[in-house]
C-alpha cells in the first residue's frame, strides 16, 4: 500500500465529520461532482413520500397552513442563514439562481439610484458564470445603466461614483478561485455603491460571513453544496437594514403584506418576506428542508478545515501519480483563494472526463479544457481523493 | 331519495369520464377545491419516489442527460400544449406564473415598440388577480410605459394607438366569469397591440384554442385542473411566428442558444426554449410530467361539457335546497361566460366555508364575501355536487 493511501486511511479515520457520510445516499463511485448536484441526503426520499402522498395527497389545500407550506420560503431560509454567517430572517426561498440576481442586481441599482446619486453603472464580474452575465446584461438595460466586465482584482481600480452596484461571485465556477468577499464589499461600499454576492460555490463549503462583512445582497442556489436536489430554488439574502429600500422587479402576490387581501395595489411586506414572488414550489422546497437536516451539529469552520485538506491532498496525488506535464492546476495554490473544488487543465478533457467517469471517478468537463473535481467535506474522503488521483493517472497514462 | 339525487346517480352512471376518478387519491370528502389546489393523481407518488431515489440518488448527474432533465421544461410544455389548443415547441414548462406574466409581458411590449410605432401604454384587467396588476406594474415602470386597469369588457373601447399590450384572464379567479378570449384577441390586434393571456382558471377545464385564436403570448399555473401539485411550475406559451421576437427580460443560461458553451455573451435560443431562466427545477416538474398522464384519452371538449353540466346542477341543487336569499350567485348564468366554477356571496362567508369544510365540502373564501367552489370533471360526480348543496343548506339553516 503507497504512502499516500496510508496516510489517506488514517485521516479518514481521524476525521470529524466522517460519520456524515452515512447521511447521504452513496455507492462505490468516488463523487467529486457535488459541486455541480449534491448527492442525496438519506432523509430526503421518506420527507418527499410524506409531502406528497400524506401534505398533498391527504389534506390538500389545508396544508397551506397545516404542514407549514405558505411559510415555508422563510422557515427554510433561516435554516440557511447559520450556513453563510446570517442572523434569522434576511433570507427567502424560491425561484432560480437567475432569477434572483435579477432581483438582487435591479434591487441594488436602485437603492444607489434612490439616493440622488446618479449612478449609471454596473459593474459585473467578468469570469462570472454566465447566467448571473446575461441577466446583468438584461438588468442594466431595464434600469438604464450601462454594463462593464471587470476581473474581482480589478474592481477596485474600476470603481468609481458611476458605479451603483457591483456583482460578484464569491468562488469562480471554472478555475474554483476564491474571491476576497471582506475587502472587494470595502471597496465597493467605499466608494458609495451596493454589493452584489453570488454564493453558488461557496454556500456550504466555507464560511461566507455575509452579516459580519456587511453584504448588502447575496443569492445561491441550493442544489450543489447543500444538497438540496436537482434545480432546488434559490435563495436571496438582503440585509437587514436594506429590506425597507428594497424595491422588487418582481413584486408579485406573495411579497405583498397581506397577500390573502386581493388588494390591487401593490404594498410590500416587511423583512425577507419581500423577496418573495409567486407560490413557492413546495414539493422542491420541503425536500431542500429535509436536506438541510444534515447541517446539523456541523460546524462550517470544520467543512472549511476539511475541504482544505482534501484539496491540498488531491493536489499532492496528482503530483506524485500523474504523468509530468500531462495536467495543470488553475485553481489557485493560496487557500485564501481556493474553494472547494480542483480545475486541471487538460488536452482532451471531454475524453479523459468520460474515461474517468467509466473508471468511477465522477468529476465534470468545463469547455474548453477543464477537468473540475469537486470536493464535498460532509461525504468525501481521503482515501476517495487518492482513488480519484490513482485513476486519473491510470486514464492519463 | 330526492329527485335531485336520482337524477345525479344516473348522470354519474352514463358519465363518460367517470372513470377517470380513480386515477386520483381521494377520499370521502367532496373536494370542490380543485381551482385552488388539484387532487393527487395516483401515478405521482410512484413517479417522485424514482425520480428522488434512483435518478438523483443512483445516476446523480448522469440524470440530466441520461433521464431526460434538461429537455423537461419543453417535453412538458409539449404534454400540457394539446390542453390549451397549442402545437407543440411553442409552450415551456418553469418559474413560477408570477415571473411569466413579467417575461411574456415584458416581451409583448418590445414585440410592440420594435415596430417603431411608439406604442407606451399596457392594459391590465381591472379584476385579475391581483399578482398579475403588481407584475403588469413593474412591466410598465421597466419599459417606461404607463399602465391602465379595465374591466375586460371594456378593452376594446379603451384600446388605441398607445396600446403596446393587453394582459387579461381567461376565467376570473373570484367570479368564475369566462372572458370571449377569441373577440378580444381580436380586438387587441385590430389595434396593433400584442395579447397577453392568463389562463390559470381555464387550462384543463375548457377549450381555449390559442393557435386557432392566435393568441400572440399566454401564461399559466398548472396546480389547479392539472393537478401539478402545490406551486408546480408554470408555463409560457409564445406563438410560434413571434417566437424569433421574444426578447426575454430574465435571459438566463437555459435560454442560450449554447447553454453549455459558456459563453460571455447572450444569444437566444431558436423556439420555445427562448422562454427559459435558469436550472429547471426537477422534483416539481416530474411530478407534473406524471400529473398530466391522466390526460390520456381525454378530450377537453368532454371535460367541457361535464364542467358545464356540474356547474348547472350545482346551481340547480343550491336553489333547491338553500333558503332563499341566504346566497346569491356572482358567476355568470350564461354557459359562454362561466368558467368552471360557482362562486357565490354570502354574508359571514368565511364562518360558513369553515363550517362546509367540517360537514365535509372543501371549497375556498375569497374576501371579503365569496363562496367559491371549483369543479374538476376528472374527479368531481354528480352526486358529489348534490351533497355540496345539500351541506351548503344544512349550514346555512
């Protein structure tokens, strides 16, 4: 047995949060694709039977209120808040990743805007995963500012009293860069304008810190790290001393303060509520609240500890077992810039990726040569981490 | 027996989709809540459970391809278009009706101003519901238009060459009154203007014909006669020859004509798939998928003229039986403006409705004074409609 999978045996068996692997669904597959769709926690398939034969199926329409449903946007967004360092009640629920930057990001804009300020800029992220690009696009238009692509490092240069709102990712989807959320919001705020986070790649694998940073307005999606199921709603963080100046794209009957009057004119609820828009998707939603269960007594700072390790190790094993010159590493070698996840550069990566999944290695290919390996600390393991680097040798020799 | 009875049991022995009630869960409790919130059809449990336990716990990420989840959204639009009277690859399945009133609103305004005619006004029913007016004013406030609430029969009055779109109900929500969708489409395009239609009362409860009508866009929920479940997603219907027009306000990475090719810049996808956002939110939309396999062998017509001969006999058993005076119908006697519910007003409604729901009649309260009761031809009989208003009268003595 090599040095590396001793050492590997070892961790594992000293590992604090080994014993929530048991938590998930799992086979004999090394799954290093969590950040794309987190496996399935064990509670999930019991919670999603209960909700649609016994909430749906039984009482019916009476389970608005009885099984917690109407309230569900909110309940389940105070659950998330410990997770990315929020006190209770700044985050909602619902809609998709897109569609809650679009709240977010015209949000932003005109709470810079309602300050007389003439701000007509937004800044965007330039190696952004490219929805949140698109749907920035489509915001600047609809709030008539214009829209420009900066690199994270180069925001603060770009900043200046044009600029109304800034929108960032916390972990760069492709290269697994981590950004610098305490000093980019500074300098965002230094200059009089509103932050924007994105916290796809990070929400769950890392302390976030959103409250003690001062974000003003985060969104995430909640199917990677947090396991909560394919295409599970979003969620949008506003803070708290912004929730009265924000003023919704989307204000729709649920983010109404009485939504049950039928009132026709439109007066927002106060809190988090406000970020709500139509009927919350209960069945996606209840199953996300089962998922979640598997936070408990977990501590992010030991996640943090522990992706750290797996990544460092990973990286060690594709040193020592992989042919010289035959893969490069883009994700940063700092840990106060590197996420979760791993990126090789790669000739022929599509190939090597489907290889690798044929040998039982699941990672993803990321055009146009990126292998991206995803480490998730609740059910990966050391020994997980020497097989994947084993095998990728193996498909690269 | 009363004569009332009899008469109900020999129409549920000759009625020709009496079979299809077993194809749900229900139980001894008249349900006449199907406008707010459909039955559980009895393939759905089975269908989630495989769809939690084997294509996300088993095949995780290989599902998106593997099982079919990333043409979902369209392949259901496809199932749901037959319904509304659509050809296929003009209707997608996502988001909720809420932010597809806001992208087909949106959009029917640029299809409007493109033409160069300076078209700055929308129309909004004066009776929608009330997410659509908050939705329509946000539409206004981002296109710079301003917005104008009328009844719907009186849109061809107020249309003029200011008209950029028009956005009505099929079936009003409280009322139960049926809109001549087909006039006022008319109307709207004798005045150059785009129509944008709600069908969340009518879809899956009587014919609606967009193609043959050409209805330009359409919205609508599908967790009332289509029995999606709570806060299943939405559809958007974009008629075929507008589709290269549709210039979505929510452009996200699902409607790029490259999804995977991250790129930086948006460019649409041909087709219906225009009308995506972001990541499709799986567990809810299969359970659609399996909700709408009830509809085979199902013509919309027989549904039709079983929802109108249950509304008759409903209103016919209420006269009957309810004292005099105690109610008084607010939905239309004439079968062409009557959906496929019967709302009637009622002092102390909201008593009364709790009282109905104890005696075993579930139907809904709309303030401040409406009865509403929703019939569903799939599931509801005759004789569940006599028993309705033989309770009704007994709580009303």
């Amino acid at each position: 047995m090599s040095e590396l999978l001793l050492r590997a045996e070892k961790w594992d068996g000293e590992d604090p949060l080994a014993g929530k692997r048991s938590a998930f669904v799992l086979d004999d597959v090394v799954y290093l694709d969590g950040n794309s769709l987190g496996a399935l926690p064990a509670g999930v398939p019991g919670r999603v039977e209960d909700v649609v034969r016994r909430q749906w199926g039984e009482l019916r329409i009476r389970s608005w209120e009885e099984s917690g449903w109407w309230t569900a946007p909110e309940r389940i967004g105070d659950r998330i808040a410990p997770l990315v360092g929020a006190a209770a009640g700044q985050i909602v629920v619902g809609d998709s990743t897109s569609v809650n930057v679009f709240k977010a990001l015209v949000a932003a804009v005109r709470m810079a805007q309602s300050a007389g300020s003439g701000r007509d800029e937004i800044l965007v992220d330039a190696t952004t995963f490219p929805t949140d690009g698109y749907i920035a696009e489509s915001a600047a238009r609809m709030t008539g500012c214009s829209l420009r692509a900066v690199v994270p490092g180069e925001v603060p240069a770009a900043l200046s009293g044009r600029t109304a709102a800034v929108l960032l990712n916390h972990v760069d989807y492709r290269t697994g860069r981590l950004h610098d959320l305490p000093a980019l919001t500074a300098a965002v705020h230094a200059a009089g304008a509103v932050a924007v986070w994105d916290l796809c790649h990070s929400a769950g694998a890392l302390p976030v810190g959103l409250d003690e940073h001062g974000v003003d307005l985060a969104v995430g999606c909640t199917y990677k790290y947090l396991n909560g199921g394919p295409g599970s709603p979003a969620y949008l963080y506003v803070r708290a001393e912004l929730q009265d100046r924000f003023d919704s794209p989307l204000p729709g009957w649920n983010s109404h303060v009485e939504p049950f009057g039928m009132r026709a004119s439109f007066e927002p609820a106060p809190g988090a509520v406000r970020g709500r828009v139509g009927t919350p998707d209960i069945l996606s939603m209840l199953a996300l609240e089962a998922a979640l269960e598997v936070w408990d007594g977990v501590s992010i700072e030991a996640v943090r500890a522990k992706s750290l390790a797996l990544t460092d190790f990973f990286l060690e094993c594709v040193g020592a077992y992989v042919p010289e010159g035959r893969v490069e590493s883009v994700t940063p070698a700092a840990h106060e810039e590197r996420g979760s996840q791993v990126a090789l550069r790669c000739a022929d990566a599509g190939d090597v990726m489907k290889r690798l999944i044929e040998g039982g290695v699941v990672g993803d290919f990321r055009q146009p040569d990126v292998l991206r390996f995803g480490f998730t600390p609740l059910y990966v393991g050391f020994a997980d981490v020497e097989r994947a680097a084993r095998v990728l040798a193996e498909v690269l020799r």
